[in-house]
C-alpha cells in the first residue's frame, strides 16, 4: 500500500522511464498470451454457467472502471501534492484501455478479411455461381494488399520506392479506390432524388404538409428565395430552428437515454440478446 | 488528453444518477412480477410478415448492422437479427448478414449460430452467410448493393447506426421489390429510411425493440424506467420555460441551469437559496 501510495504520488504508476517501457510492454503482451492460452482450456472445461459467471464478473469490472474514473472525484491534491487536479488515479489507464479494444479490433479485421477470402476461394475454386466476381475480389485483394504493404515499408524506409510501386500505387489508390468510393457516394443524390419523389407525393394531407415544408425551406435556403421574398429565409429558418431543431434534440434525448439503459443492462448481465 | 467528470458537471451527474435509478428500480418492479403495458410499433409486426413473404418467394432475407462498431448500437442490432434468424429457421429460409466491422462480425457468427441452435435446426447454420464485406464506407455500400441486385432479396432488414450509405441500401433494397424494415439511431438518415422503406423504427424505438420482441420483463422494466427519465426530461424542460418566464432568463438559478458547473457551484446555489 505504502508502495502504491508512493508510486501514486510520482506519478510513475502509467508514466514509466523511456528506457523500462519496452521490458514492460513486452512483459504485458508474454502476460497477457499465457492468461489467454491458460484462459481458454479453463473456459472451455468449465460448465456454461461457471464460464457465464467468468465473462459476467469480467463484464462487471470492466464497466466498473470506467464508471468509477467518471465518477471519482478528479483533485486528489490534497492527498498527493504532485497530481494533477484535473484527473484521478484511473484517468491515465483510460487510454491503454482504449488502446487494448483498438488491439481486439485489428484480430477481429484479421478474422473477417480470413471469412472473405476462404468465401470467395470456395467459390472460385467450386465454380459456384457468379464465381467471376469472386476472381476479381480476389485479384484486387492481393494486388491492393501487396502496394499497399510495400508502400508502407517504403515509407519506414525499410524498402526502396521505386517508379513502379510510386506509378502502381498511386494507380490503384488515388485514381482507382478513391474514384471509386465518389463515384458510389454521387449515386446517393440520384437515390434523394428518387426518394423525394416518392415521399412528397401528395396522398394524405400529411404528404402535402411535408412536400409544402420542404418546398418553403429549400427555396428559402437558396439565395433565389431571398431574390423572391425577404420573407421566405425567415420562414426557411424558423421552421429550421423552431420545429425541426427541437423534433431532432427530442429524438436524441430518447436515443441517449435509451443507449444509457442499454449499457447498464450489459455491464449488469441483463441483456440476454447476445451476451 | 482531457476527459469529462461528474465532479465537472454536477447536472450531468444527478441526471445519469436518476436515469440508472429509474431502469434498475423498474427491473426490479418487473421482476416482481408487475404486468409492463407496450405500446403496438407497427414496423416491428412487419417482420413476421417480411420473412413470411421471403418464405413464400424462396429468396434471401439481409439484415445490415451498418458500420457501427461494436458497442450498445451493434447488441442491440444482434439482438433484433438474432429474433429474426430463429423465426427464419423455422422455415429454412436463406438469409445473409452483411457486417462492414470486424468485430462486429466476430460476434454476429456466434450470434446467427446460437439463433439457429436455440431454434433447434442448427444443420440450417452456415458461416459463409454473415459475411464482413469491407470497413470502407463505400466498398461495403457497393457491396451490400451488388449482393442485394444479385440475389434479388426478398425482405432487408437495416438496423444500427448508418451514415451516408443507408439510401444506397434502401434505394437498391426498393428496386427489387423487397419489403424493406429499417430501425436506427442515427437521426440524419431517419428520413432517407422514410422515404424508402416500408416501415422505420425511429430513435429510442430501436432500442424498445428487443423489449417488444421478447416480453422479456427485464427488457420491459427497463424500458418503463426510460419513459420515467424521459419524462423527466420534459418536465425539466417545462419547468425551465415557466421559470425563465416568471423570473428571466438572468435569474441566478436559471443561469445554474442552463450552464451547470462542477459541485462547487451547485452546493453555493442550493445553500443560497438559488442564489449566486
């Protein structure tokens, strides 16, 4: 405790010297790998309820830190002179924690890229039908992994840029992919188009409150409806400000709240949908 | 890097107090064995009728959690998809889940497994039908949209958080005639889901969902604790109008209100009487 106390109050619990984070970091993930390989033939010999009993004291915890770092008081100065008032002990973990669920994000990348591939394989492989379209998934897979592996490496200098990988990546990226991704994106204007037509039918009296609405705010957005009337901005703004405003901040409310009583239930084990 | 605190804001912290106090003491009620009411959400008694019409067609159902992370959001839309799955094995009707997360696919595999395990047809189960296509916005917009053109579905599903390619999947959902059901948080796209779906589940709807679904009393208790804080916040919001009316908008108390600070604040203003 005397030891905690003191580390506490240097600060040097999450702030370790340049030259001990390596041995420690390494000491983490060698940790961190037996825990999971011992982890896993305990899990998988215990009944199900002794391994839900696992993942719901984990669960627990788990939000318990994360509760408990916003509700601790933050000016520890009183008792630790050197800390600072703006955070509590827990503050500095809260991004190695966010670093660890960025870590199970990049396996979970690994896992689905595997899916996709074995997928598309199969069917290559099976001659399914449409197999044509799981060769060129395939081919782009491998073409745009390798450029972009590569360019990587290039830009640690740890391999030689050369006109082919500068002219193959550049290619692939900035006049393939990202074309691409704007050309999918400048659909979506053809799709509002579409479905305004749909919604401003006039076939209820609703349909025509909405359709003379969104007449009155897009013309009174534009400058051509100051051009018509002085009036029509201000309309545009106040049904703006003063009904949709106010419609959208009700709607937030509720998700919040609702996305609120959601995580209580996970972190309590409530939820039984896919826990 | 800064990050918030109670002790920053005291409003903030009584208001998440009372909301946490409101769900668990509801649950609590629930599981008690006091009789919840729901209200009826028409979009939600669509599904029975979109898998039956998929059935009937021989053609796939989609479900799409959108690109959200995995966090409350993505349970949430699990939950649903996992709903839908077992009453789509009743009838052995395909189906396609399409993740544009990786983690959110990792455990929508465990969750499609279990559904069709629960439903007793776990034969029906193949991995290769919850598919990650791509964590790009537009590549999994692109891809979402191929496969829906291609296996022309016959019901889809959209539940989760959705940016700019929620009208690309309605859009596409539309022209092949599927009886689209879209619920989401995020209200930006609400009206592009109007537009082109045949029923949307709006705001905090989403997450009465699997309440609706299951009768599960934990579920309703929960959701009879969020009407109570949601209550509380109109209230709030009356009680503000009346009072800036009555005593102006520079009033002492209003101004608390309006911009609240750390506890230091509040307890000045409560010992004061309201005062600064």
């Amino acid at each position: 405790m005397v030891v905690l106390t003191n580390l506490m109050a240097q600060q040097t619990i999450w702030r370790l010297p340049e030259e001990s984070r390596v041995l420690f970091a390494t000491l983490i993930v060698a940790g961190a790998f037996v825990l999971i390989l011992g982890l896993i033939p305990v899990l998988q010999t215990l009944p199900p309820r002794g391994r839900r009993a696992i993942v719901v004291t984990v669960t627990f915890l788990a939000g318990l830190f994360f509760a408990a770092e916003f509700f601790l008081p933050v000016d520890w100065t009183a008792i630790f002179p050197k800390d600072d008032p703006k955070r509590n002990f827990l503050t500095p973990a809260i991004q190695p924690a966010q670093n660890v669920l960025q870590i199970i994000g990049a396996l979970a990348l690994g896992l689905g890229t595997f899916g996709l591939v074995r997928l598309h394989l199969r069917n290559a492989v099976q001659r399914r039908a449409q197999w044509g379209y799981s060769i060129v998934l395939l081919v782009s897979f491998v073409v745009m992994a390798a450029f972009s592996i590569l360019n990587t490496l290039a830009e640690k200098k740890i391999v030689e840029r050369g006109p082919v990988l500068e002219r193959g990546f550049a290619i692939l990226f900035d006049h393939t992919l990202i074309q691409l991704d704007a050309a999918m994106f400048s659909l979506v204007a053809f799709y509002i188009f579409s479905a305004a037509y749909r919604a401003f039918r006039i076939r209820s009296v609703e349909a025509s409150i909405l359709m003379f609405t969104a007449m009155l705010v897009m013309i009174g957005v534009v400058p051509l409806g100051a051009q018509i009337s002085p009036a029509l901005p201000t309309i545009a703004n106040w049904v703006l400000a003063q009904l949709n405003a106010p419609a959208q901040r009700a709607i937030e409310f509720g998700v919040g709240i609702g996305g609120l009583a959601m995580a209580i239930r996970l972190w309590l084990s409530l939820e039984r949908g896919v826990t | 890097m800064s990050y918030q605190h109670a002790q920053d804001n005291w409003f903030s912290a009584i208001i998440i107090g009372f909301i946490a106090l409101a769900v668990l003491m509801n649950i609590l009620r629930a599981q008690l064995g006091a009789q919840l009411y729901i209200r009826r959400i028409p979009g939600l008694d669509a599904i029975d009728e979109a898998i039956g019409r998929s059935t009937e067609l021989g053609r796939p159902v989609t479900m799409i959690p959108g690109l959200t992370s995995f966090g409350v959001v993505a349970v949430q839309a699990l939950t649903i998809f996992k709903y839908i799955t077992k009453q789509i094995a009743r009838f052995a009707t395909p189906m396609r889940l399409l993740s544009g997360d990786p983690t959110v696919f990792a455990v929508a595999q465990e969750a499609i497994a279990d559904a069709y395990n629960e439903a007793g047809r776990p034969d029906l189960y193949d991995p290769d039908n919850v598919r990650f296509l791509s964590d790009r916005q537009f590549a999994f917009a692109s891809g979402v949209a191929g496969l829906i053109q291609r296996e022309r579905v016959a019901a889809n599903f959209m539940f989760g958080e959705f940016f700019a390619e929620s009208l690309i999947f309605a859009e596409t959902g539309n022209m092949v005639g599927a009886i689209q059901i879209a619920g989401t948080v995020s209200f930006t796209q609400v009206p592009f889901f109007v537009a082109a779906c045949d029923y949307t589940i709006i705001g905090d709807e989403f997450y009465a969902t699997s309440a609706y679904l299951s009768r599960e009393p934990v579920l309703l208790g929960s959701l009879v604790g969020q009407d109570i804080a949601k209550l509380l916040f109109a209230l709030t919001t009356l009680g503000g109008v009346i009072a800036a009316s009555i005593a102006g908008t520079d009033a002492p108390i209003i101004k608390l209100l309006g911009q609240p600070g750390g506890w230091e604040a509040f307890w000045k203003s409560v010992l004061q009487g309201g005062g600064q």
